[in-house]
C-alpha cells in the first residue's frame, strides 16, 4: 500500500514526532540525548530549518519547525539515519532504531503554534520527569530563558523575534506555560491520552456550569453521563471504549473510582 503524501502547512509550520521502535528508550542517558541535539544543531541551517521549539524524551522526540516539506523529509533522514548509526555502533546492535517513518502535523494559526509550543514544553512535567519544565534540560525552555549561550544555540532568530513580540520577561513565559487550552497534538500514546484527559475535564467543567451540576453528578446520573460521552466523541472521533478509559480516568481523579 503506498504512503499517504504528507499534508503541507499553509504556514510552512510543523509539529514533528519521532518515536524508538518498539518504544525503546533510545534516549536513555544524557550523551544520547545530547548527540540528537547536536544533529540537529549540525544540520538545520544547511536545509534551511526554523526550529521553534523541542524536547528530547526518553523514547522519542518532538520538533516545531518551519521549512519546506521537501528540506523538513531531507533534514529528518539526514538526523535520524546519523543517529541510528551512532545509537546501532554504541549499544552494538543493527536494525531499525526508529518506528517508521517521522509524523508530522501541520501548524496553520498562530494560535495552534503556540499551543504546540507549550503542549511541547510540557511533556516531561506530564510524564512526571520533572517538576517545573525548567528543570528539564533538554529541551528549548532554557535556550528561550537563556539566550546567551550562543555556543548552543538550535532556535533560529525567528524564533527569538516571536517570544520577545510576545513575552516581556522570562516569568510571563513561564506564566504562559500554565495556561490551559483544548488543541490536540500528535505524540506518544499516554501523551495523547492526557491530553485528551485534560481537554475532557474542561468539556465537563462547561457542563458543570450549564446544567448546574457538581462534575461528580454528571458522571454519575446516567443521562448526563451518555451527553457527557456523546460530547467526548464528537471532540475526539474514537471508540466508545476510549471515550469510557477517559472517564474513568477522570472519575478516579474525582475520587468516584467506579
């Protein structure tokens, strides 16, 4: 069956995915971690990349880019395949080190963009790796916060023009990542499932002041419950039974834990 063509952005604006085969943690220490950045570093001027925003998980990473389709598939080969020689050479292995090919989501409103800057930020704190994302080093918070350190530098200029139109200082940055939003990103799947956690709890929080309800009530009395559910499917187009793992989710959060 032949590859569905990537979706071009309007924008030319990019949220790309790149997960370890068979969920391998192919970050698993700091000098892996540290050898994909600096791919990354290496390459992105010489296929005229914007990086916007990343961060370096332990089994996969994410990317928000600007480039042409045809640059972004040249520059993803270029560091994926350098990284799997590397990663294949270190732990003396062959074979795949990444699952497929990279996923990319298309970034058409400055909205969605910096949405998915902060969803991007956020990933380690949600998989509980830290506590404040400034505590994560892997990924642009520093590089925003910290713009002198030139010798580093993977954010392009652009990026840089963006944040000092939108932030005075570093603290309305870090404000900004508290916000909360209801947009979905691609990415691993216990990230998608809290992402869609978090957009269900403010689905349920609308209810609540609609119908006048305690959020407990509306799970629990079996007409709100299925209005509730019914309103899950239209945001998220997936099964009944995912739609019932969110709840459920969301119930033991409240404590109701049926």
């Amino acid at each position: 069956m032949p590859r569905r063509p990537r979706q071009k952005s309007a924008t030319n604006c990019y949220h790309v995915v790149v997960r370890g085969l068979n969920k391998i943690a192919v970050f698993q220490d700091k000098r892996e971690k540290t050898r994909i950045l600096n791919l990354i570093r290496e390459n992105y001027e010489k296929y005229n990349i914007k990086v916007y925003a990343y961060c370096i998980m332990s089994n996969h990473f994410h990317l928000l880019l600007e480039a042409e389709l045809k640059e972004l598939a040249s520059f993803m080969a270029k560091i994926i395949a350098s990284f799997a020689h590397y990663y294949n050479y270190k732990h003396n292995r062959t074979g795949y080190v990444f699952q497929g090919r990279f996923k990319s989501q298309c970034i058409e409103n400055g909205s969605y963009f910096w949405s998915c800057l902060r969803y991007i930020h956020l990933n380690p704190v949600k998989a509980g790796m830290c506590k404040s994302i400034e505590d994560y080093v892997q990924s642009s918070v520093g590089e925003y916060n910290h713009p002198e350190k030139g010798k580093e530098k993977i954010l392009s200029d652009a990026a840089y023009g963006m944040y000092e139109k939108r932030f005075q200082t570093s603290r309305d940055f870090m404000d900004f990542h508290k916000l909360s939003d209801r947009d979905f990103f691609i990415g691993m799947p216990e990230e998608e499932l809290w992402q869609r956690k978090e957009i269900a709890k403010e689905v349920l929080k609308d209810m609540k002041y609609e119908l006048k309800l305690p959020e407990e009530e509306i799970l629990d009395y079996a007409k709100t419950r299925k209005k509730f559910e019914e309103r899950l499917r239209e945001r998220f187009n997936i099964s009944q039974r995912y739609i019932k793992d969110i709840r459920k989710v969301i119930e033991s959060e409240l404590g109701q834990g049926k």
